[in-house]
C-alpha cells in the first residue's frame, strides 16, 4: 500500500478557499496559510500518511434473538446440557434461561461453530445472573476453555481473583473482544471498560469451536440469556438494539445524538467513530429514516476529513456535493452503502442496492478510519445499525458463469424461498439429519454475496432468467421496510458480482406476511416502498416492459383489503404509478391455480409455488396445468415441480420427480403446453415457472443436492430451454477454501439424529445363531424362569 501523499485539487463550493488539511488538525484559516483570496483555485486538501491495515474478511457467527425454535425446540446450531437444572417437560421452550438446582451437575447452553483460529471476534450479549457460578466461556476444539468469565461475588475472569465488576442484578450487558492473533481479550461490562487479559490458551490452541453459557457443577445460579451477537473483522457493526438508551457509547463520540428506540438517533447534531485505517474497497452501510427531508450527511473519513459523504436536501440525495438521485420519498425507510476504493480514489454509491453514482474522493488518500453522521435539523433521524468493513478480493471468487446460446429463446423464472440465513427462521439442522438434502455448497450463508454469486452462475448456465424472491413486509402501515428474511435479497443478490447477469422480481407473501391495513397504506407505504426499493431498479425483471409482480395469498389479501374488487383497486392505482417512471404497467401472477376471484382481482396469471406431496408424478404435473388452465379466468403459466419431500418439517418421506421424469415434463411444456395456450406476441409466450431453488424443508429444491441428483434438474433445463447440450464442465463445486467462506453461520459437520424415512430392510436371518429354545408340549416349557 503507498503512503506518500497525495493531493487531489477539488472544487468544493462554488467559492472555494486555498487550504491545507492534515487528518488530526483543524482546519486553518485560509488567510493565515495562503493569503489568496477566496474566490480562487480548488485547494489541495493533504491528508497525513499512515499505513493501512486488513483486518480480514469481515463474517457472522452467530446472530439471534431467541434461543428456542417451534421445529427443534432448541434454536438451528444450539445444543442444551441440562443434567443440573430443573428438568425439562416439553422440548419446545425453556432454553433461554438457565435454573441449576443440582450441587453435583452443571448445566450449559452450548453454540457450536466451524473452528475458527484467526480474525478479531467481537461477542455482544446480555444476561441477567443470580447467584454464582455462572459463566461466559468460549472453548477451543479441544473442549478447552480459552477464555471465562464468571460470577464470584461478582464478575471475574478466569487465571485472576480480581472482582472486574458487580452483577447488578437487573439484565448486565457484555461485550466480549477476542484478538487471535494476538492472543488476548478485551472485556467491557455494562458499557465500562476492564481491559485487555490474555487469553487461557495460546498458539495453536488459540482457537474457538463453541461458546456457552454455563452454571458450575456446585453452583445453583440462575440466568436469564439476552439476544447474542458474534461477528468476526467488522471495523464498525453496530446495531444499537445492544446499546443503552439515551448514551453514546463504544466508541461514538458527539452532540445532538444518543441511542433511542434501538437506533442512531441524531437532532440538530452529529456523531463519529473512529477505527483503525482500512485501505483497499472499505464498504460503509446504514438504513435511515427521512422523516421530514431532513438535511443529513453520512460519511467516510480521514480523523475530521470526510472524503466520501452521502447527503441530502429536501428533494434531493448527493454524493460528494453531486446529485445521484431526485425526488427521493419522505418517511421511507432507504439503504445506502459506500464502496470507496482507495486504490483509484473514487466511490460508487448504492442506494436500496443499485448503484446510482459514483464520485471521486474528495481528497486522495490510502485509507479511511472514522465513520460520521449528522443532522442539521430538530426534527431526528434514525440510523439503524451501521456497518464498515474491507471487501477482500480472492483470486479463486466463483467463475464467471458462461451463457448458454439461445437463452433468450425462453423466459425462466425460478420461485427462491429465502429461509437459510441462520437465527432468522427454522435453519439448517432441521436439513441436517437428511444426507439427500445437502446442497453442494453445503449448509451456506444466505446473505453472503459469494453464496449468492454460485447461485446466479448455476441458474445463468442453464438457461435461468430470473429470481422470484419470497418478500414479507414488517409493517402494515407506516414507514415500510421488509422483514428479517430479507438477507438473500438485500445482502446477497444485490451486492454479488454478477447480479446483472439474471434479473429478480418479487414474490409479495401477502400470506404469512403484512398486508396493508387498508387503501391509504397501500398507497402511503407498499407502493413507494415497491417502486424505490424495487421498481427503479435495472436488474427489476420486466416482461415487454412490463413489471412482474407475484402475490402469495391472493385469497388473504383480498380478505385484508375487503373485496376481490378492493384488490383490483390497489393493483389499478400501482399501474398508474409505474406507468409515470415510464413502464407499460405491471404484470401481476397468483401463486395457485386460476379462478374467477382472480380475474375480479385483476391478476393476470397464475402459476404453482408447488404441485404439493405427488408433484413428483409427470402426469399428476401435467394434470393440474390443464385443469388450471380450462379455467380461463387469468392464464395459467406452466409451472413443474420436482415433488415434496417435506420429512424435514413434517416428519413423512414423499417421493422426488427423477431428472429424466423432469426434463420429459419440460419437454411437454416446450413442445405441447406453449404452443397451445400462449398468447402468441404477448408476455406469454414461453414465460415458464420453475418450483422451487431452495425449499429444503417442504422438499422442493432444485439446487444442486446430495440425494436430487446433482445438478440434473438443472442440465435437463439447459437441454430443453437453450441451445447447449448439459455441459458437466461446468457444472463445478467450491473448493473446501472456497465453501468455508460461504458457510461461518453453521457448524458444517454438525447433524441431527432423525428417523430418516426410508423403509427399513428385513435382517438376513442366515446369520442368525439360536440361544435358545421353547417347546409347547407342555406348560412347564411356557414359564419365562424355566429358560
């Protein structure tokens, strides 16, 4: 990395002063330094050499709210050890607290991980204790504690008697930092410092396999847990839902701003955080709430230099004093992240996940080390949760995928169930005990921009046009966002290397998310929040310029808005509101088969989420197509399922369609099903619905899989729907480096003991030895004691 300076001459206003800055000065008065007038030149703005460092690539381990789960009881990756605590009488609940009541036994609440032996880990939890005994630990794969932390007529840390702090009784907080390259801790307390300690085990024992909550074997503490949070290599990753109220504190320095309601808030101020100098691409990410059009700036830094500042007005958002974006929408919730590259002194800005602009910095530099927000307004905003950390570049990223000739022949939609990103739903070891439903990238990190990237090349190489991901909406009314299911979309998707290769629309699951609680939300909150976080974008997928919009649970949205009519309502005032960003309107697909309340409500078409536990049958597929199609009412897209094999979730092993079974259904698509119900010329023809990517646990998943046959589902789509043959060339797996990038949430070699479905196999009784003996001549032979 270089660290001579740099000078880069900028105009910064219209009347610009001559001045020079170093990183940790203040700004000095241009007539003291120059004496040119102020109305002249750019000015060269200096910033002072230090050498940038690389913490890493920058992951999750652990990320949850709650420790229990309906389908295990305990929470996906959580195992419980409760031989001293109060016995358990039902699997589902209890397991966020512990109760020991045994002075010969302990007990624990374990989180196992992939073992982990480099990197700055950075622990964040809460708990409220009783008595002593109880601990915080991480342990090595050994099984050997590497640090502990625990309760003693207060709170001590393991290799030392010195009380650290009092437990106060109420919920104390923690935040626990772990150096392994360096061999030491730094603890914090309910906000205080106590210092950095080393850490139990050192060199190559300095590694973490599981961390616990635990009570002592003579101990009869009790403990209530709080959400827990386990990051590696962030430089900042704040989410305030770990701050106290009303302060500013780890590090965030300011006027006008304090924690509230979980989030940043900032009122008439600013707030800044220093941290150590990242070079290379340093990615900067917050969420922010424009209530009023407040005037706000969110930067990156040298000390109190901003180099790369994101801002706005009333109308308007900017980027280093240059408009990116017009007219932007009042009480909406949007995303921004900066992506400054040192390397070439410029930044691109996404906003909600496009890029809208990109700017030089405003001053070269080789690095970047504080994070700053402010307001200029009384009236707040909110940040929630701000994240900056280095992308780092690997020279063995996932292949560019290859198009196939005649992709374009078709239009492929594939139905993506966003569910696998860890903590936020059922999670991976309801897959484990099922060998068959292991993808090939093994039990990944959805959100992670590299997962995303293997599957844009699987579906782009086999002739796939675009996603159709799951949408839930958080609210009813107000200021939208979606929900926490979001990551593979927002994180994933849309921050991956090659999402403009394929397209995505949404499927809106008005069934088991919000719907709007009545016109004015729609109109106040869905519908803005469709068009800037979706519509505007590029990579949005459109049909004859046409938008598509799917809707899962017509029947319960129509019951949220009134009437089938009140629907057409809401789907007439969206068309208008595209048609004036310059689209052709909107075309609007029901998961399910046609009826007339469809057509009242103004869809367009339907199609099949899936054909339920017998569409593994060819004919069953084929069946239900027509059957839904002699309706009428809307056209039936043809949609083919690979089966249901739902064990994980429901306990029953069905059947899964055969790559052969799939490609001769596709084939009767292609040659028989188009050509007869199509509408030749319109966005009908040869627009197809695949079911489904990635629904490991209903048992429809076209990914790649141990027991699905690989990639054959796949290569029977490239065969039918392009004009390439299956190319097993291509069909390639992660290296195991590159799988332990995409898969830090879930303890890879973890797996559940389950029944697995399959019919048992009679014994081979040849190989069975007689012992002994009962003959029925007589009732003496019939007595148990006379064997």
């Amino acid at each position: 990395m270089h660290t001579i300076k740099k000078q880069l001459l900028l105009s910064l206003t219209a009347a610009a002063m001559l001045f020079s800055v170093s990183c940790n000065e203040d700004t000095a008065d241009p007539a003291e330094t120059t004496g040119i007038p102020s109305d002249t030149t750019a000015a060269p703005i200096v910033i002072e050499p230090k050498e940038p460092i690389s913490l890493g690539e920058a992951y999750t381990l652990v990320d949850l709210t709650s420790y229990a789960s309906y389908k295990e009881g305990i929470a996906s990756g959580w195992r419980m050890d409760n031989r001293g605590g109060v016995p358990m009488t039902a699997v589902e609940g209890g397991y966020g607290a512990l109760t020991d009541i045994s002075e010969e036994a302990d007990t624990a609440l374990i989180r196992e991980f992939n073992t982990t032996d480099e990197g700055l880990l950075v622990l964040e939890t809460s708990a409220k204790v009783s008595g002593d005994g109880f601990s915080l630990e991480f342990r090595n794969e050994d099984d050997q504690p590497i640090y502990r932390l625990y309760t003693d007529d207060g709170w001590k840390l393991t290799g030392s008697d010195a009380v650290l702090a009092k437990a106060t009784g109420a919920s104390d907080t923690f935040r626990i930092i772990l150096d392994l390259e360096n061999d030491r801790a730094q603890t914090f307390i309910n906000e205080t410092d106590y210092g950095v300690s080393p850490l139990l085990c050192t060199g190559d024992d300095a590694n973490i396999r599981s961390f616990r909550f635990a009570t002592d074997e003579d101990s009869q503490a009790t403990a209530a847990m709080g959400a827990l949070r386990i990051t590696a290599n962030y430089a900042v990753n704040d989410r305030f839902s770990f701050y106290p109220d009303g302060k500013l504190t780890r590090g965030w320095s300011g006027d006008g701003a304090s924690v509230s309601e979980r989030m940043l808030s900032v009122s008439r101020g600013s707030a800044s955080k220093a941290f150590d100098p990242l070079g290379g691409t340093v990615i900067a990410e917050t969420e922010f709430l424009l209530s009023n059009g407040q005037p706000i700036s969110y930067s990156l830094g040298c000390g109190d230099v901003p180099i790369v500042t994101f801002s706005s007005d009333d109308t308007t958002f900017y980027a280093n004093g240059t408009p990116i974006y017009e007219n932007y929408v009042k009480d909406l919730w949007y995303r921004i992240r900066l992506e400054a590259d040192t390397a070439q002194d410029t930044a691109k800005i996404r906003l909600n996940g496009r890029i809208v602009g990109e700017v030089p910095f405003a001053a070269a530099t080789d690095y970047l080390d504080t994070v700053a927000v402010s307001n200029e307004k009384s009236a707040s905003v909110s940040f929630d949760g701000i994240r900056v950390f280095e992308k780092i570049t690997h020279d063995d990223y996932v292949p560019a995928p290859v198009h196939p000739a005649g992709e374009d022949d078709y239009t492929i939609g594939m139905n993506i169930c966003s569910l696998w990103r860890e903590g936020t739903h059922y999670g991976w070891s309801t897959i484990t005990p099922y060998p068959d439903a292991e993808p090939v990238l093994g039990y990944y990190d959805e959100g992670s921009p590299e997962t995303a990237d293997w599957e844009i090349k699987y579906m782009v190489e086999h002739g796939i046009d675009f996603q159709a991901f799951c949408w839930y909406a958080a609210v009813p009314d107000g200021p939208m966002r979606a929900n926490n299911l979001s990551a593979h979309l927002h994180d994933g998707y849309m921050n991956a290397e090659y999402s403009d290769e394929m397209k995505y629309c949404l499927i809106w699951e008005a069934s088991n998310g919000h719907r709007p609680a009545d016109i004015d939300a729609w109109k106040s909150s869905f519908v803005p929040y469709f068009i800037e976080h979706y519509f505007k974008d590029p990579r949005y997928m459109t049909v004859d310029n046409q938008l598509v919009l799917c809707v899962f649970g017509a029947a319960e949205l129509a019951g949220a808005a009134g009437s089938n009519a009140a629907v057409r309502e809401m789907f007439e005032y969206l068309e208008e509101e595209v048609k004036a960003l310059g689209f052709d309107g909107v075309i609007y697909l029901a998961c399910g088969s046609a009826s007339d309340a469809l057509g009242e409500m103004g869809f367009d078409g339907c199609y099949a989420y899936n054909w339920g536990t017998s569409g593994y049958d060819v004919e069953v597929n084929k069946n239900r197509i027509l059957d839904s199609a002699a309706n009428g009412s809307v056209y039936t897209v043809p949609t083919v399922s690979v089966g249901f094999n739902s064990i994980p979730w429901h306990g029953i092993r069905y059947p899964m369609m055969t790559a052969d079974d799939f490609a001769g259904a596709h084939q009767w698509v292609r040659d028989e099903y188009l050509p007869t119900y199509a509408v030749k010329d319109t966005w009908q023809e040869n627009f197809v619905m695949l079911s489904t990517w990635n629904e490991y646990g209903e048992g429809t998943y076209i990914m790649p899989s141990a027991g699905n046959g690989g990639f054959g589902y796949l290569d029977a789509l490239r065969t039918v729907y392009t004009q390439e043959d299956a190319d097993p060339a291509l069909n390639t797996v992660p290296t195991a480096e590159q799988k332990e990038r995409i898969t830090h949430l879930f303890p890879q070699y973890r797996r559940l003991l389950r029944k697995t479905g399959y019919a048992d196999k009679l014994p081979d009784l040849s190989d069975l030895q007689t012992v002994e003996e009962i003959t029925y001549t007589s009732k003496k032979g019939l007595s148990v004691n006379a064997i």
